[in-house]
C-alpha cells in the first residue's frame, strides 16, 4: 500500500498560500529559521543561570579561559568529568568570536545551544526531505520548533541542544541509506562527522540512537546490506580520527580518572540507581510527553492508529525503528531527566506529519482541547507573575491572548486549510504563548533568580573593588558564575574563620546557618554586621532562602 508524502488530495475551501512555501526548500529554510529565532530568543538574553547544570557548564568554560587550560573540565577545583569536552569548547568559541572571553555573559554561553536548536529544525526538515517529502518535512520541523522541551534547552547553555542536532544529522544520512536513496561520499562521510561530534559532546549518546535504530531496522528486515552506502570501511576510520585525540589526551592528564567517572559513575551508575534525586519507574517520559512535546504531542491520538496500520512501509519502519528502542532503553534507566528522550522527537513529528497528509486530522473534542489547555497556561502564567513578583504583565497577556485566537482559528478551519496550515497556526500559536512566558514573563520574576541579586548585593556592599566571598550553605554554581571562580563554597565554621582573617572580604550566610556561624565568629574573638539580606528561591533546591550579606565589624 503506497502512502502520501505529499498531502493528501483534497480541496480547499479558502486559498491557501502554504503550497508556495513548502514547494520551495529555499522559502521553507527560510520561514523554519525565523520562526525558530521568534520561538528561542525571548528570554534567551535576559533569564540568569539556572541551576544547576547550565551555570556548571558556564564556569567550567569560564575557568578554561581563565586558566588556558582547554583539555582538562574542571569546576573550580573539582574535575567535572561526566561529558567530554565539545560543549566546553563551543562556548570558549562562542565568547572567543564575540569579544567577552572569560568575563562572557550567561546569553554567550547560550549561543551554542542556540544555534544547535536552530540546526535541529533545520536538520529535521533535511531529514524528513528522505522520509515523508517536503510538505511533511516541513510539519515535522514547525513541531520541533514549537516544542516546550526544545525551547527550553535552546535556552541553557548545556550539551542537549547541540547533541540533538547532531544525531538528526546522522539519522537523516542513515535514513537515506535505508531507504535506497542514493548517497555522495560527502554525504556518507557527514554521517561519522556527526557520530564524532556527536561523541565529543555528550559521549556514547548518539551511538545509542543510531546504533539502536541500526539493529532494530536488522531485526525487522534480517538484512544490513544497505548500510554499506555509508562507506563505514572509510567512515570508521575518520570517526576514530576526530574523537581519539582527545579521548587519549584527557585519559593521560586524568589518569583514567575520566572513564572511571563518565562511565562507570555517570552513565552505568544511572541505569541502576536514580542520581541526583532523578530516579523515576517506567512510564515517566511517557507521562512527560504531553508536555514536553507541546503542542504536536496531542495529535499522536490521532495519527497513532495509522501508524500502526502502515508499520511495514518503509518510511514509518524507520521512524519507528528511530523511536521505540531508544525510549525504552530510557524508561528503563532509573535515572530520568526529560530531555533524555528528545532525539526521539523528530521521528515523532514526522509520524505525525505523514498521518496529517494521509487525512488524519483532530477531532472536535481534541482539537478544542488544543485552545482549552493553551487558555489555561494563559492564566497560570499571569496567576504565577502575580503571585511571585506581584505584578502583572500586560503586553504577556496581549501576546498570550492573541495566540490563542490565532490557534482557535486553526482549530475552527482545520477542515478547510492545508495540514501545514493547521500546523502553522498551531506552532505560531504554541510559540507566542511560549515567548510570553519566557521572555515578558520569567525575567521579571526576580524572587526566582537569587545568586544575581546576591552577587548585586556584594557588589553594594563590598569594602573593595574585587572582594574575596565565602558562602555558607548556599552552595548554587550560578553564584559561582555570578561572583567569581575563587568564591569559597564552605559551612558556618568555615565562613567564621575566613571573615575572621580579615580582609577586603565579605560572608554570604543562609538564614538557618546565622546561629552557629556567628557563634563560631565569637569564639574567633571577631564580630560581623549584617550588611544586607537578600530573599528568594533556592531553584537548586525547589525552597525558599534567605541570605545574609556579612563583613567584619571594625574592632
């Protein structure tokens, strides 16, 4: 049974200007990239640090810089040998390029993940080009670009956004060597470019989704005969090429410290136990995913059944290939983060985009479903600005209510417009709500965001230029970032006995820690005033805090 990849043949109601865009790879491109820049950027320059994994990647790439150091990863004086180095080294590049070197803004920091977002929807519209046509690649690639978990990770500076983009690379060359497609070897060889870059930035990741893809796309057809247009004779050798040098130095400099950690602790140490507090059972991604895959995830409902029905052709075999294997490995791995199953999402979104163009479209109930759910994050979002930084925002309000009209509209012509249409007025509407949040919304709740504020407050309050700071029970990397690499991460008898020193020095001292840190300070024979207190939200720990700026009173 042959399947549409080029819509289905219907007539539409209304004129419908959607065919010239995606007719045209060109215009396509073109409208994927601005409105994936209209759907990362807000927020993107003013959110601070979050904790705590992107403020660690920020300072270790910082302390590169400082130090000239760029092989070893450390955060401050502790090795962070849990990824290998690629991340580090495009966000060296990156505030490098833009003049900031060490003293880079957090936005820099960000700018790789930014642009390997933007390169993830790109790569997934040249990616499902070979699966499900243009006019599918297209629905595909506005999906991503309208996800919730993508939006976020283009905002933080870690290694998931810039790993997505490189396993859709991948996958694309490998589903055209699957599917008969004919391959350059500059096209094959972009498949072991992307395994290695793949490799550097997050490990062995990336080898799991395409190898499990490969073996499950075995199993299904008994036969690997098409892998051979991928020139691994040659390509193995140029993956090995890219990623060995820096495998060898980093195990001589750590003394086999870096495996022992990356691999023994980090990944194997995830499959059994739940690090971090992130342990979940089965079940966790898929109960994530009607949030995570926003607003595409609800037409799974629909497009699920005829999945199932064309499971033997080609095009889905390999989305499917693409997908279960790497989630259930995931759901069985105790250790859970979202966004460990986000390379499954584009072969997700090509899924739904071929059950789109074969006439499978949202119900009434669940199309309405769509505006209802997008109605209520309107009022969360207003409800959580008020309740965090009592205000209101009303330009967040005007952008929230205006996407929602342009999703009702959508969802009242779905019958009459293209499914990219649909599609587009769906991602238009998700990414307007999202950018309300983001970028009117986050930024003004400053309860949220401590260690700026306590870094504003030494600032205020120090007796010199460039203070030395020990904090006390407040231990977030983002104050780290904020403050400097040579602040000290200590307890209340340890902050007594620095302050005590004396100095051009101040003590940041959480509330609880007040009693005994001032006792200590007694016994030492000093006293400190409190200079100023600085209230807010402990992210790192999901609590509030309260935080005491203190410098030595003059004897």
């Amino acid at each position: 049974m042959a399947i549409q990849t080029a819509g289905p043949e219907i007539s539409y109601r209304i004129p419908d200007r959607m065919d010239r865009i995606t007719a045209s790879r060109a215009r396509s491109a073109i409208v994927l990239v601005v409105l994936a820049l209209l759907a990362f950027l807000p927020g993107f320059f003013q959110i601070p640090p979050i904790d705590r994994d992107e403020a660690r990647y920020a300072q270790a790439t910082r302390q590169m810089m400082e130090t000239g150091n760029y092989l070893d990863i450390r955060f401050q004086e502790t090795p962070r040998y849990l990824q290998p180095v690629g991340i580090y080294w495009l966000q060296a590049a990156a505030a490098k390029i833009t003049g900031f070197d060490a003293r880079a803004p957090i936005w820099v920091h960000r700018l790789p993940s930014l642009l390997g977002a933007i390169a993830a929807v790109g790569l997934t519209y040249w990616a499902m080009l070979a699966i499900v046509g243009s006019t599918g690649a297209f629905i595909a690639a506005l999906f991503m670009a309208s996800s919730v978990l993508l939006g976020m990770e283009a905002r933080l500076a870690k290694t998931d956004a810039v790993l997505l983009a490189t396993t859709i690379g991948a996958m694309g060359v490998l589903a055209r060597a699957y599917l008969g497609q004919a391959l350059s070897s500059a096209t094959a060889m972009m498949f072991w470019v992307a395994l290695a870059a793949g490799m550097l930035v997050k490990g062995p990741l990336i080898l799991l989704v395409v190898g499990s893809t490969t073996l499950a796309l075995l199993a299904w057809d008994r036969s690997l005969a098409w892998f051979k247009a991928l020139r691994p004779k040659l390509g193995i050798w140029l993956f090995l090429a890219l990623i060995l040098p820096w495998f060898v130095a980093i195990a001589i400099v750590s003394g086999g410290e870096f495996f022992i950690t990356a691999i023994g602790h980090s990944m194997l140490g995830k499959v059994a136990a739940g690090q971090q507090g992130h342990g979940f059972p089965p079940g966790y991604y898929l109960l994530l995913f009607w949030l995570t895959f926003a607003p595409a995830a609800l037409f799974t409902i629909v497009a699920a059944p005829w999945v199932w029905k064309n499971r033997n052709e080609p095009a889905v075999r390999f989305c499917l290939a693409w997908i279960i294997p790497t989630w259930i490995i995931f759901e069985l791995i105790v250790t859970k983060l979202p966004h460990y199953v986000l390379p499954t999402y584009p072969a997700i979104a090509g899924l739904i985009a071929l059950a789109m163009l074969n006439g499978r479209q949202l119900g009434p109930l669940l199309a309405w479903t769509l505006v209802a759910g997008a109605v209520l994050l309107v009022a969360a979002i207003a409800a959580a600005l008020y309740v965090v930084a009592g205000t209101v925002s009303i330009a967040a309000i005007a952008v929230s209510l205006a996407a929602v009209a342009i999703l009702a509209w959508g969802v009242q012509r779905r019958q009459s417009i293209s499914p990219a249409t649909f599609a587009a007025t769906i991602a238009i509407g998700a990414i307007m709500v999202q950018g309300a949040a983001l970028g009117l919304v986050a930024p003004k709740m400053d309860n949220l965001w401590l260690s700026p504020r306590l870094a504003a407050a030494v600032a205020r309050n120090a007796p010199c230029g460039t203070p030395q700071v020990v904090s006390a029970d407040y231990h977030q990397p983002s104050l780290v970032f904020m403050v400097g690499t040579n602040t000290i991460l200590g307890f209340p008898p340890d902050a007594a006995k620095f302050l005590a020193s004396g100095g051009c020095r101040l003590a940041l001292i959480t509330e609880r820690s007040e009693q005994a840190f001032l006792a200590e300070l007694a016994k030492l024979g000093r006293t400190a005033e409190l200079a100023e207190r600085v209230n807010g939200m402990n992210l790192g720990k999901f609590g509030r805090e309260s935080v005491g700026v203190y410098r030595l009173r003059a004897s």
